[in-house]
C-alpha cells in the first residue's frame, strides 16, 4: 500500500460500512500525480494511476517524463466534448500540453469518481482515476456508467473504486 | 525508341544528383523548406532524450522522414513513424526519403505516441554514423 504524502486517516468504530467495512477518511491537503513513460516511449502512464483523496485536496500533475508532453484532461463535454466521468457538479478541467518539468494544479471539492486522460496518450489507454471523499459523502456521485464513448483498454485501466479506497493508492507495478 | 531511353537515364541521373545535393544541403540544422522544426509546431521538447532535435516535412506525416540532428546541429539519423494500425490495415509507405545514404546502424522499436503521430507506432530509426546514437541519447 502507498498514500500520498498526506496520509490516510483511518477511523475505526465511527466509520460507515457501505462496502462492507470500514471507510478510510482522508486529510486534505496536496497530492503529486507523476506523468512518466520510458526511454523509448514504449510506455507511459500516470503515477499513480488511480488515487482515493479528502474533498478538497489539491491535485498536482507533474511531468517527469522527459522525452514526451502530457496532459491530464477531464472527461467532460466542455473538453472536446466527450461524455462526463466526473461529478455533474463538478468544474472540469484540462492541462493542456506540459513539457518536461512543468506542472498543474487542480483542486476537487465534489465527493465522487473522477475519470481523466491524456489527450496524445489516450489510444495507449494512459488515463487515470481519483476517488474523492466517499459513498457516504453528502452529494456523493459514483463512476460513469458510460462504456461506448471510452475504449474497453481505458475502461480497464481504470480501477474499481471499491479498490482504490481500500488501497489509497495504486501504482503502475502493481497494475501489471 | 533509344533517345527516349537515353533520355530516361539522363532525368534518372539528373534527379540523383539533385537527391545528392539535398542530401548535403541536410546534414547540418536546420535544413531549410519544406522542413520545419518539429518542436516549433508541436507541443514537444526542442531536444527529444534518443530522438535529438527532429525537423520534417509536413506533407510527409506520419512517416517522415524525420530529421534527427544532435546538440551540435549535426544530421544524426532519419527516422520513420509508422502507425501499427494503418501497417495492419495493408498500408504501405514506400519511397521515402532518406537524410543521408550512409547509415551505420538500423533500430526498430514500439513507441505508444506523442503530439503528432498519437496512435501506437513504429519507430524506424537509421542512424548515420557509428556514435550517432551516442550523441542523440542525452
């Protein structure tokens, strides 16, 4: 198991059992999404790929891959008018292009499941997902249903939020 | 019929020579029209960490040939980008052009994309000179 710099508070009793046990409770604050890839380009991804964050957290994404530009745009209609995969209430937003070093940063306040990708990566299913709050959350809203707008390989890039609670975050070895 | 041959052979070696001179007018950056510098009409690093500074030809794309010059401006390789999905699809990229006709080495290897040739491909790499790979790595 890897959390983020700011780590996981757990609460024991006082926790919901909606799925099944006990909830993990997150402390807001800032969290480093790494876009990375290898030498030859042969792979990329983001790191982690999926994340479970407290409202309100501060979203960083990085560019550490140096041969390569990324970006971490939304699924929104308001990006390239592709179908939602974030809370209707929330504000999409897109990077744009980042080169090596550059960064970006977005907060998520609206408690639900925020699909994204990575608009020249996205054939390659370099897409990832973050799990802000929980099901127990007022205004909590769970994972797009949609499955004709996004390819099967992002689809299965993109892990259960069941999973990413339990696991806070999920990195690309453990993927594989 | 012999005059149309010799005629033939003469616009052949007419445009060999005129490949030639192509060829020397490329081998230092930037190489001038129809190339342009990659890096300046695409979100990508002007030095690319294996591939150097590229230039191509637009009406090229996807393959190329994309020009690959070190730090010192010196043409390095010629490099080709060809999308799996069009290869499958019975696509043929013939005649291409080439940056130099002295090439020491070949690597190919898979690339998943990047700004301007997004879908998964092939990169087709003729190296110019022995420490040309050298030179393009850092």
């Amino acid at each position: 198991m890897s959390w983020t710099r700011r780590q996981v508070i757990r609460l024991g009793g006082g926790a919901i059992a909606a799925l099944g046990s006990p909830l993990p409770v997150f402390a807001a604050g800032e969290t480093v999404i790494e876009m990375r890839g290898t030498a030859r380009g042969e792979r990329i991804w983001f790191d982690p790929f999926a994340l479970a964050v407290a409202p309100g957290t501060v979203l960083r994404f990085v560019n550490r891959d140096p041969g390569n530009s990324h970006t971490a745009t939304a699924y929104h209609p308001e990006n390239y008018d592709r179908l939602r995969r974030i809370p209707a209430k929330a504000a999409p937003w897109d990077s744009d292009f980042l080169l090596p070093g550059e960064s970006f940063e977005v907060t998520l306040r609206v408690p639900g499941v925020y699909d994204y990708y990575c608009i020249p990566h996205e054939m390659a299913a370099m897409v990832g997902r973050i799990v802000v709050g929980t099901p127990a959350d007022p205004g909590w809203e769970g994972p797009a249903e949609d499955r004709e707008d996004v390819s099967a390989e992002v689809l299965a890039a993109l892990p259960g939020v069941e999973t990413i609670l339990a696991r806070g975050a999920l990195r690309r070895e453990e993927r594989s | 019929m012999i005059k149309q041959t010799l005629l033939a052979v003469s616009l052949v070696a007419t445009a060999t020579l005129a490949q030639a001179h192509d060829e020397a007018a490329l081998k230092a950056a930037p190489p001038g029209d129809p190339y342009v510098q990659v890096s300046d009409v695409l979100p990508l690093p002007a030095f690319i960490p294996g591939l150097g500074t590229l230039f191509v030809n637009p009406d090229t794309l996807p393959a190329g040939p994309f020009l690959a010059y070190d730090h010192d401006g010196k043409l390095s390789a010629s490099i080709y980008m060809t999308p799996l999905e069009e290869l499958e699809n019975r696509t043929a990229y013939d005649g291409l052009g080439i940056g130099s006709h002295a090439v020491s080495s070949v690597d190919v290897y898979y690339n998943a994309g990047h700004p301007g040739v997004e879908k998964p491909h092939a990169h087709v790499v003729l190296y110019h000179d022995a420490e040309a790979k050298g030179r393009l790595a850092e």
